[in-house]
C-alpha cells in the first residue's frame, strides 16, 4: 500500500543561493564564480536564472572545469 504522506524531492533547478549551498559556497561566491564563468551555465526563463541539480554534481565530479570546458565535454 502506497503512503499517504508526500515524499519530498529536492529540486531539479535550483537558484543561485541553493546552488551555492549545494556547492558549500556563500551566494557571493558563487555568482563570482558564475560571472567569472567557472560553474555551469544557468538556465533562463525570463529574468529568472536557475542551475541544474544534476548538472551542478556533475560538474564537481568532473573536478570543476571552467564552463567552456565543461560545455565542450557536454
């Protein structure tokens, strides 16, 4: 019999501070980084900016290349 109660997902996208979160930055370090274009790519929607979970994990596994790297292994 299924629960009744709701299991809790992480996100698929997260936003600049849970991204850095997950990484163990601080929000300002993680948007330097992602201006300095090290981290991956955010994805758009609007004015909306968020970063890919499994994409974000990947990338640490990979050992952090710098996004054009990272975009060119993809």
């Amino acid at each position: 019999m299924a629960s009744s109660s709701p299991r809790t997902q992480p996100p698929l996208l997260l936003s600049g501070s849970e991204a850095a979160s997950l990484l163990g930055l601080s929000r300002s370090a993680f948007y330097r980084l992602n201006l300095t274009g090290t981290v991956p790519r955010a994805i758009r929607f609007g004015r909306l900016k968020k970063w890919s979970r499994s994409a974000l994990v990947a990338w640490v596994d990979a050992g952090c290349p710098a996004r054009e790297e990272w975009e060119r292994r993809s």
